[in-house]
C-alpha cells in the first residue's frame, strides 16, 4: 500500500507541475506579457491544462485509488494518507466526466476573452466582448451538461468552487441576509454620508505600495515566499507552497484602492503559505473552498484592517508617510472615510454593509443567464435596471456596469460570485470563535501584534489545507453550522455605533 501510495503522489505532483506551469503563464498574461503574445499564451495555456487533465484521468489513476480503497478505510478519516486518497478520488471522479479537448476549449477561449477585456473595459466597449462572453455562457452550460442529475445547471458549476453546494442552499442564505441588509442599508442611506475626501488627494504609487508592504509583513506574510505586483484586477495565485504571489491595483488619487486590495489579497495568500508543507504538489495542498478563502482574505481587509484598533496602531504611521494629505486629518475622520457607506456602482470598492448586494445580484444575473431567462445582449440594461432598483444608482456607462468584473470575461459563467458574500458570512463565525478562544485579540490588534490570530487561524484552519469539506471545516473551527448570526451582528454593532442606529 506504501508503494501504490507513492505512486500516486509521483502521478499527482507532474499533474500539479503542469498547473503551476499554466498558473504562472496566467500570472503573467495578467502583468507583464505584451498584448502580442496572446494568440500563443492562449495556445500555452491550452496545452497545458489539457496535458494535466489528460495526466490526471490516467485510468491508472483511478486504479491506483481504487486498489487504495481499503488502506484509506482503514485509517482515521482526518489523516493525511486518508485525506489524500479522500480528496483525489472525489477530484478525479469529476474531472474523468469532462473531456479533454474541453478542457483545452475552454483555457483557450479564457486566456483570448481576458486579453479582450482588458481592452474593451476602458473603451467602454461591451459590444466587441459580447460574442466571447456568449461563447463562455454556452461554455459553461456545456460543462455543466457533463454532470447531469443537477437540480439547477449552475450546480455543478457551483460545486467546482464550494463542494457540496447547491444554488438553492445559496438562494436561502442570501434571501436570509438580505431580509437583514435591506432595513440597515435604509436607515443609513437616509443619514448625511461621511466625507472621506481625505482619502481622495495625491498620494505617490510608491509610497502608497510601501506602505500596504508594510502592513501586510505585520500581518504575517512571508516576502521569501511571496511577491506582489501591479495587475488590471487584483488577485492570489500560487505556484508551490514556497512561492505564493499577489497583486493589487493603484490609484494616485484614492488611498483606499491598493491599501485594501493589498490586505485583501494578502489575506488569501496568508492561508496558502499556512498550508502544512507536506501537502505539497498533491491536491491538498490548497484552500478548501471559494467561501472558505474569501472567508480569509476579507477577515483581514476587514474586521481587520477597517477597525479602530487596527489604525489606532497603523494611523500614526500613515500619518509620517503622507504628511501632507493627512498631517490635519484626527484618526477618528480618516476611520469614518475608510467605512463610508454609500450606495456605489463597483463591487470592489463596495462598503461592508451594501457589498453584499452587489454580490447577490451577479448571482442572480449568473443563474438567469444559464437558464437562458436572460440574454448577453440584454445585460447592460438589465445590469443597470438591477442597481437602479437594488441600491438607487445607475451605472452610466458599461465600463462601470457589466464590464467592471473580469471573472465573466476569463472564467465561467456560474460559480463564480457567490463565495465573496459566503466569505463575510464565515470570516465573522471564524474571528468570533478566535476571539472567544482568546479575548486578547482585539487589543493586540491595537498595538500592532497579529501573530496570536494569525497562530489561532493557521492552526485552525490554514495548516489543513483541503483536507475537509467546508461544512465539516466549519463544524471543528465553530461548532456548528455556516450561519448570518455572527456577521449581522458585526454589522450590526459597528455600523450602529459609526451611523447611530
């Protein structure tokens, strides 16, 4: 069983070299590439994506697993051994019901759709992307149709992302938190909307990237084993365990854009290079699920990073670097500025309590398009119809509307928004059960110390990588199931105290 063990692991790890190759070709594409190697990373990325697939579907593959069986029944079911066999036999019991050649349609078909994007979206051209965003929603139907027996055809798709789910257990959820969002969105929208003017002077690129250096080091992440660099939309991506990257975006006359894009990506990135350095090259070696990372990465831009304990530390600080923007501004203004609520038009720059929002309608639109209720053609308006009636603004353009995301235009359609709204509702459960198990946290917090909830989240959930589901990581981390309890609450008590309500 060792040897047949062994062999796995040998098979697994050329698979995963092949990705990481693909990885850092995306990386790439996405920050330094010139738009004339397109066509052939398009080419690249298809090869290579076909070639792991192909590799992993391997009959022998599956031999291996099934001749493991008995060995993984035998051993606790949270055992490294247990989980590996575990975890790739429920992968490979997918990825053999999709053929190749599909896989490679569809990396090709992304890698060109981005590189369109990139150009379209500032030319406020939706027209000239619509045939390769038609294209991605019949892709994505197509992948979905080599799962039949779904109860909803985002299913499936949704599954790639979070296991287990379903659209009707996100509908529930949303339609469950929106009951709560709704009457604070109100009662704030009614009040005097905060000034967050200083936030929107010159501040030098340089500077402002130094500075999210410096916070997210404090954090815990590890610049021997990770970099940062500039990209059209921010991202995390990993190329081994010792060699996790992200990258940020930079506005000279908004502070807000790369500060917390930074602490964002920083924080999936902080789970990843949490991983147990034993799964490495295996399919553990990665977070559980979309919702679960997110769960990190906006636990850290978040009840983080826009607390008042979090800048009674940093302000100073900022402060000396940005003398001039901010040398007048009392902390109590600037934390007021970077909390702001306000109905707004893009996702990303979206406040905590109507972020949600964004995200809930981008899955409603994804669910309407692979249903085929709503056509590619009618998305802008139906985009603009959608916030008008959700959150009381209309984008004025595309650039701002159906254009400002690049998961439709890379991606697929489906599977891809839900996990950011999921996020906030974990990132709440998991940091109130971190506070429980130590009541310290928040006041370290305000002098500048995070190892002790960095400590608690590794040892709680990073260093497990994919070894258990969402719902049972949940379980262990909290006791109990996914619930709104905890994030209302937050909300709740924060915005009550900012807003007076």
């Amino acid at each position: 069983m060792e040897a047949k063990l062994q062999e796995l692991r040998s098979r697994l790890a050329e698979v995963d070299d092949l990705q990481s190759a693909a990885g850092l070709m995306y990386w790439d594409q996405a920050t330094y590439m010139p738009p004339g190697g397109t066509e052939a990373r398009a080419r690249q990325l298809a090869t290579l994506d076909r070639l792991a697939h192909e590799k992993f579907t391997n009959p022998a593959v599956g031999k291996l697993l099934e001749e493991l069986r008995p060995y993984e029944e035998r051993l606790p079911y949270g055992s490294d051994e247990a989980s590996l066999i575990r975890v790739t036999r429920r992968l490979y019991e997918k990825a053999v019901k999709i053929p190749s050649s599909f896989v490679s349609l569809l990396a090709r078909h992304g890698s060109v759709s981005y590189e369109v994007w990139t150009k379209v979206r500032p030319a406020n051209n939706f027209a000239a992307v619509q045939p390769y965003l038609e294209k991605t929603v019949d892709l994505s139907r197509q992948l979905a149709e080599f799962f039949p027996g779904y109860e909803h055809v985002a299913d499936p798709l949704i599954d790639f992302a979070d296991y287990g789910l379903k659209a009707s257990t996100v509908r529930g959820l949303f339609s469950e938190l929106r009951a709560q969002l709704v009457p604070i969105v109100a009662a704030i929208a009614d009040q005097p909307v905060a000034d967050d003017s200083c936030l929107r002077t010159y501040f030098s690129e340089q500077k402002q990237l130094a500075f999210g250096r410096e916070v997210i080091r404090s954090f815990g992440f590890d610049f021997e084993r990770g970099r940062q660099d500039k990209t059209h939309h921010p991202f995390m991506t990993k190329f081994s365990l010792g060699d996790v990257r992200i990258t940020t975006r930079v506005k000279e006359d908004n502070l807000s854009e790369s500060l917390f894009s930074t602490m964002h990506e920083a924080g999936h990135a902080l789970y990843e290079q949490g991983i147990c350095r034993d799964y490495e090259n295996t399919p553990l070696a990665g977070g559980t699920s979309a919702s679960v990372h997110e769960s990190q990465s906006r636990l850290w831009e978040n009840l983080v990073g826009r607390s008042r304990s979090f800048w009674q530390y940093f302000y100073p600080r900022l402060r000396d670097v940005f003398p001039e923007q901010l040398g007048s501004v009392p902390l109590e203004t600037f934390y007021r500025a970077i909390n702001k609520v306000q109905r707004s038009l893009i996702r990303t720059d979206a406040d905590e309590v109507t972020y949600n929002l964004h995200v809930m309608l981008r899955f409603d639109f994804e669910l309407q398009l692979l249903e085929g209720r709503l056509a590619v053609r009618d998305l802008p308006e139906a985009w603009r119809e959608r916030y008008k009636a959700d959150l009381g603004i209309a984008p004025p353009d595309d650039r701002d509307g159906v254009l400002q995301d690049v998961h439709w235009y890379h991606g697929t359609v489906g599977g891809a928004f839900q996990g950011y709204t999921l996020g906030n509702i974990l990132n709440a459960q998991f940091f109130e059960a971190a506070t429980k198990a130590h009541p310290e946290i928040p006041a370290e917090i305000a002098t500048g110390k995070f190892g002790t909830l960095h400590n608690w989240l590794k040892e709680q959930i990073y260093i497990h990588g994919s070894k258990y589901t969402t719902a049972e990581l949940v379980q262990r981390v909290t006791g109990g199931p996914i619930r709104i309890g905890p994030y209302v609450r937050y909300l709740r008590e924060k915005y009550g105290e900012l807003y007076r309500l």
